[in-house]
C-alpha cells in the first residue's frame, strides 16, 4: 500500500534529485531551448514544499492535487501547466487506499492528461517520452503482480530509457521544434527530468 | 558575466519595484503591471504578458493607446494563469477584454488556463506567430511571435481606445498579425541571470540566422558578413513569404545589444531593399523594442499597411516604451 507520507516524500526526493541536476537540466534546454528548465522546476518543487508542508494534505490524492496546483499557480512556461496537470490529473483519479493498480491507473491518467494539454504524442520529443514508458512499466507490473518497489523500478528505467530515445529525434513540439534538424542529438530537458521524477518515486519506495 | 541585479532570483522583482518608481502612470501589484487611473467603463480592456527579459515589451507599452495591463514572467518564462486571471479582472471595464498571446507553448498554455478560468469577463484571444524562420507545420510547435506583438498591441489598442467592441478589437489585432512577417539575427547570445553564462556559444566569426527572442539557437549558422548582406538574408525570408507591396510599416529592432547606430545601418539597407522591390516604406521604427537581455543583434517587422491600420499607428499613444501624438 503507498500512503500519503510515500507522495509527501516523492516531492521531497524529486525536489533533491532536481537540485542536484539543475545544471545540467539547464545545459540540455540551453542546446535546444531556452536554458531555463532546470531553474523554474527547481522553483516550482521548492514551492511544492512549501505548499505541501502547510497544508499537510492527509490523502495521497490530496497531496498529488496540492502539487500539481501549486506547479501551475507557480512555475509558468510550459513545464509548469504539463507538470502541474500531470499531478492535478493523477491526484483527482487516484483514490485511497492506494494500491500499485490504482496508482498505474492514475498515473495513465495523468500522462493522458499531459498528452491532451500539450497536443504531444510519443516521438514528438517531449516529457511524453518518458512519461509513457514509463506509465506502460506500472501497467505491465500489475499485470505480473510484482511488489511496489520492484513496479516503481521498472518505470523509472522505462522512463530513463525513453527520455535517452528522445535523442536521435526531431523536436516536433516546443521551442525546440524552431531549430529543426538541429534539435537532432540532445536529449530533451523535459524527458530528463520526468525521468528524474520516476527515479525519485524508486527511491523513496520501500 | 557582470550583471545589474541584486540577486538572480529577484531581478524580476527589483526591475518591477524599479518601473513603479520610474513611472507613476503605471500600477504594479502581484506582478502585473496596469495603467494608474483603472480601467475605462466600456473600453475593451488589452492584456499581454510573457517572459521578463524582453523590455520594454510588454509592461513598457502598458498605458494610454496600448496595453491595460502586462504579466511579466520570470525571464524568458510564460507568466501563470494567477496573473492573467487577475489582470484580466483589473482592466475589465464591462467591454470584454482581449489577451495578446505571443505564440510560444508557455504562453498559449498559461493564457488557455486564465481564460477558462476567469468568470465573469468576456474574454477573446489572439495568437501572435509572424516570424517567417520558422516553417509553420505539424512538425513544429508553429511560428513564433515576435516584433508584430509591438504592431498588434499598437493598432489595436488605438482601436480599443475609440470605443470599438471586442470583437472588433480582436479582428483587427488578428488582421494586423496576418499582414505582418519577422526574420531576426544574432551577433551574439545572451545570458539569462539565473545562468551566469551565454544560452548559446557563438565565434566571433559566425551570426546564427533566424533566431527567437530568448536566445535560442536559430535555423543555421553561417559566417559575419556584411549589414546589407544580413539585411538582404532577413528581407529576402520575409518578402518570400509575403510579397511586399504598397505602404509598409518597417521596424528595425535591436536585441538589446547592438548600438542605433548600427540599426540605421540595417534600417538603410531595409529601405532600400522595400524600394527596389517597388514598395513604401510607409512608417517606420528603429530602436530596441523587443529584446532578448543584452544579445545583439536585429529583427525586422514589416507590416502590409491599409489606410485604417494607418491611421492606428499614427493614433495618439502614451506609454513608457512608446509615446507620440498626445
């Protein structure tokens, strides 16, 4: 079962692994786009905190919705809405208590929600590409019946592996689609840090 | 590289705070920046807003014959939805109120969510994209706005200030957006505060053409040459894409970087370009309008003019940024 205190600490971890890569966050989205990306989800995440920390949201719904409001009320640019409704969505469909199946559930949610906001689809160069793995891994392990953890681990590669697929291709969406072939051989900024996010839900998974 | 700022993280603040003091026509709360006396009952009210870093657009054309208000972001990021929603309530005096959307993804999302989300305001939008480097396709994110934001925000705040109804307003601003085409070029990148150092490196040798407004690399690089070489490159990617003929408004715009004098430079060629090609340079602008921090470098917006668009230009107009005829 994943508790509230599970999401609370995701934020934390996301806010910690955001920090410790903000630089190059920000150098992948200087190569294609406007060397922001790291700063602003850096922002957002500390407001998140904040947020989170005064309004002690008691379910894992709760505390997905607060953080996605807060990522749209704050962060602006694109990852701000993306983000923000990414987590809005999730928290909305996800109800307690919270099992993997009902996390993957929301979690698919949540990316359709991105996918429909930011009219992106797999290929196009965008978070989507780790998203959507990474929402198929947790679909897959509920299917195998395998542990929380060992389900959150597989996203969270899925989600690194797409956001690397995301180098070859062609931005399609985005500032980085201005540059044309030239986005060709960076990996997208917001496919790297979605896949920072997996990697600190693993993390924090226990 | 040496800035002018306190801290990186409140340079917008600061800049803000610095806007107020300078100009008592202007009102800044809860980063918006409105006009002084309030909204006017039954004046279509004219939001714009996007990232900071691009002065004086848009909080420098907020004020008699432009903008009711402006949402500056943080630099080079799309303002959030709080400030729209707010803005758009300020400067509603019962007429319905216009936003002026750049078309980058940020923007459009963010003024998308103020718009479903303000009650009680009748609210029409349109969508600035006139810069010809970009190709306008499915496998892109669309063209980008840029220097006809100034055009659309001019001619169609003069609309509005003559009592016109929003959907008036909005027609107009869309028409004003589709008779206008961009082509910029960078001599160098700029450096947002947060970063310390250059978005983009550039040799001393080499212009990136057809870039943005937030230092993102543009379509090709290719080696300095000449300002009537460049001029012709930029005028050339516009006249193909719409064929100047008849009265233009021209404005040569500066980075943010590059002196006026080197703007004459270009300007010069600009007209002789319009001339060869058998049209007017009709109206004119040279100076820095729509910036990216300190890059240098240029953009040229052409505006195919009719008698009426005109006469919205030559309308009377009193801002910080822009200010004739009153």
């Amino acid at each position: 079962m994943m508790e509230a205190e599970l999401f609370v600490a995701w934020f934390e971890e996301a806010a910690r692994q955001v920090r410790d890569n903000r630089d190059r966050l920000t150098r992948l989205d200087a190569a294609i786009g406007d060397a922001d990306h790291g700063t602003n989800i850096d922002r957002g995440l500390t407001e998140v905190l904040k947020e989170l920390a005064e309004s002690a949201p008691r379910s894992p719904g709760e505390v997905l919705t607060t953080a996605g409001a807060t990522l749209i009320r704050r962060v602006g640019g694109a990852s701000g809405p993306l983000y923000g409704s990414l987590f809005r969505q999730m928290g909305k469909t996800l109800e307690s208590p919270v099992t993997l199946a009902r996390f993957a559930g929301a979690f698919e949610e949540g990316v359709v929600a991105v996918e429909r906001l930011g009219k992106a689809t797999m290929g196009d160069k965008t978070m989507v590409d780790a998203l959507i793995p990474a929402s198929r891994a947790l679909a897959l392990a509920v299917r195998d019946g395998v542990d929380v953890r060992r389900a959150l681990d597989q996203a969270a590669r899925a989600a690194a592996e797409g956001a690397k697929t995301t180098i070859p291709l062609q931005a399609r969406k985005g500032r980085a689609s201005y540059l044309g072939e030239r986005s060709i051989g960076h990996e997208d900024p917001g496919a790297a840090s979605a896949a920072l996010f997996m990697a600190a839900l693993a993390a924090v998974a226990t | 590289m040496k800035k002018l700022i306190n801290t990186a993280d409140s340079v917008v603040e600061d800049a803000l705070n610095g806007m107020a003091a300078a100009h008592p026509s202007l009102r800044v709360r809860d980063r918006v920046v409105y006009r002084a006396e309030g909204p006017r009952p039954g004046k279509v009210g004219l939001v714009s807003g996007g990232g900071s870093g691009h002065e004086p657009l848009h909080a420098g054309f907020v004020g008699h014959g432009m903008l009711d208000a402006a949402c500056p972001g943080e630099v080079f990021t799309s303002p959030v939805p709080d400030q729209i929603i707010e803005a758009t309530k300020g400067v509603d005096g019962g007429a319905g109120v216009l936003h002026i959307v750049k078309n980058y993804t940020g923007d459009v999302l963010n003024f998308e969510m103020a718009a479903e989300l303000v009650e009680g305001v009748e609210v029409a939008s349109v969508l600035v994209d006139d810069d010809v480097a970009v190709q306008d396709s499915l496998y892109t994110a669309g063209r980008r706005g840029t220097g006809a934001t100034l055009f659309v925000e001019k001619m169609a705040g003069a609309l509005a200030e003559e009592g016109a109804p929003l959907a008036r307003v909005a027609a107009v601003a869309a028409e004003v957006d589709e008779r206008s085409r961009s082509f910029g070029i960078a001599l160098s990148s700029c450096t947002t505060p947060a970063a310390g150092k250059p978005t983009f490196d550039l040799p001393e040798t080499d212009v990136e053409l057809g870039i943005g407004i937030h230092g993102e690399p543009g379509r090709a690089r290719v080696p300095m040459v000449s300002a009537r070489e460049l001029a012709g490159v930029a005028m050339e990617a516009i006249h193909g894409d719409l064929p100047l003929t008849g009265d233009l408004l021209v404005m040569v715009n500066g980075m943010g970087g590059t002196p006026l004098m080197e703007l004459y430079v270009v300007f010069a060629e600009v007209a002789a370009f319009v001339k060869g090609k058998g049209a007017r340079v009709s109206r004119s602008l040279v100076g820095n309008y729509v910036t990216s921090l300190e890059m240098q470098g240029f953009s040229v917006t052409v505006c195919r003019l009719d008698d009426a668009l005109t006469r919205w230009w030559d309308a009377p107009v009193e801002t910080p940024g822009l200010r004739w005829g009153r």
